[in-house]
C-alpha cells in the first residue's frame, strides 16, 4: 500500500524541513512526531490510510532527520521547539498531536512549552521519563538499538511480542513499509546520537505532569518490551484528564498491530 503523497520542503531558522500531508483539508490537523531513528516515511501507510480519511494528517522530518535539513537539537526542548516553528510556518494556530515512542516524549515537553498550539495529545508507545519502580526495559534493548542498522528480526522483536499472531502482523507491516517507493534516506550516525543525547538528558514529565490539563490519551502494547506498559499507566494516572488503553498480545508498534482498533479510538478521542 503506498499513499504517493508528495513531499514539500519548509524554511526554518533550523533549517529546510521535509513534510508530507493526507487526508482532507479543513478542520484542527493531527501531526504526527516520529520515533527515535524513524523518518516521516516509517510510518506504516496502512495506519496513516486509516486515520487520515476524513482528517488532515501531517507528518514531518525533524531537522538533521530524514530529507530534512539541519542538525539534531541535543535537548527534547529543542526538538518541541523545532516543531513548534515548523507548525507555526505552516500558519496552523493549534493542532492535535500524535506521538510515538521517542515521539511521544516530545509531545509532552511539546504541550508543556507551547501549550497554545496543541488542543489534544496522544502519547503512544512511550513514556513520561525514568520510572525507576515497575517493569524495566528488556536486557536486549540497547544491544539491538545501538546497532548501525537494523533487520526484520532486530524490528519484530523490538516492536512485537513472540506470538505468532504478533509476528503475522509484524511481518505484514514491514512488508508494507519496505514496499514505499522512493523512501527518503535513513537517520545518520550523527543525528542517532544527537537523539541519544537529547534523550538522555532529558528529566522527564513526572514533576510536571499536573501541568498536562489538556484531553490527554495514552496508549500503548501490553507487552512493550522497550517502553514497559507501566509507564503508560503512570502518566495516565498522574495527568490530570487521561485515558488509558492497553492492547493484548501487542509491544512498541501496537499501533501497527492494531490498526482499526487505534484509527478509531483516535478518532472518538478528537472528535469529543
């Protein structure tokens, strides 16, 4: 499946950034933030068919990623602060968000620095910083994070349970993805650690998740081996208007797993 939307280019002080859109004009957008070494085109375009059929959706290439121009910001700030210029230059006033996993971490320092532009946030597959209690990340996660490139094996066990079901869907998502024509290149080694820096720096939300009073859904797999579910629980138990969903037999990319399920969760979430 390929949507074959077209790639724009917008000027920014960070530099020209790389965009597409889908969807119908009219109406609050929901823009999309990428996972860490993701590019706008590594989102499953079976999901972005689902939720863009009767909404604008746009996603983009953060500066140093991707098409786009520029270097890595090394703080989670400076990465909401590049998207808060690329939204502004879109002349969008306010938009709904969409992030996953490393996404998901920007979008709520993103609600939190520029809480004018973002009417509702969905944080999917990601985590409100270091919660030191609960389930931690899998052992292998850094080991097969850290490698230069990635196969279909490194995917499926990063983002999928060892079910068969789970790895049905996997493998059926990455066809998908591999079968995007003219994808845009692959995240560099130098933007991989601006990301891991940025990362690592960051303190998390936790001291100031009361501050997130905006319609707030968390989501994530029950069995996410790098973002632990738990997390998720946290951050809908300590913000103070959020939903919490859990899919079953589901890791890090349940939104690819479950594709109807989440396109209309999402869309009863906007559309409140």
């Amino acid at each position: 499946m390929s949507l074959n939307s077209e790639v724009y280019y917008q000027p920014t002080s960070a530099g020209r950034l790389a965009w597409r859109e889908d969807g119908p004009a009219g109406g609050v957008p929901l823009v999309l933030f990428q996972r860490f070494r993701g590019t706008m085109d590594d989102w499953d375009p079976a999901f972005i068919a689902a939720i863009s059929t009767d909404r604008r959706v746009i996603r983009f290439d953060s500066a140093g990623i991707g098409r786009s121009g520029g270097t890595v910001p090394d703080t989670v700030n400076g990465i909401a602060a590049v998207a808060a210029e690329f939204i502004r230059s879109l002349n969008l006033e306010q938009v709904d968000i969409l992030g996953w996993s490393l996404g998901g971490v920007v979008g709520q320092q993103f609600a939190l620095d520029f809480p004018y532009l973002v009417r509702r946030l969905i944080v999917a597959g990601s985590s409100p910083g270091p919660v030191p209690d609960g389930p931690q990340q899998h052992p292998r996660v850094p080991q097969i994070m850290t490698k230069s490139e990635n196969g279909p094996e490194d995917f499926l066990f990063l983002f999928y349970p060892e079910t068969e079901s789970a790895v049905a869907a996997g493998r059926a998502s990455l066809a998908r993805l591999a079968a995007i024509p003219d994808r845009g290149p692959k995240v560099s080694a130098a933007s991989f650690m601006g990301q891991v820096k940025a990362v690592s720096s960051w303190p998390g939300v936790l001291h100031r998740t009361k501050e997130l009073r905006l319609p707030l859904l968390v989501a994530n797999g029950a069995h996410d081996v790098m973002l632990p579910a738990y997390r998720s629980y946290v951050l809908s138990q300590q913000a103070p208007d959020a939903k919490l969903v859990l899919y079953p037999d589901a890791g890090h990319a349940f939104l690819f797993q479950h594709i109807d399920d989440f396109a209309a969760e999402i869309e009863r979430f906007l559309d409140e």
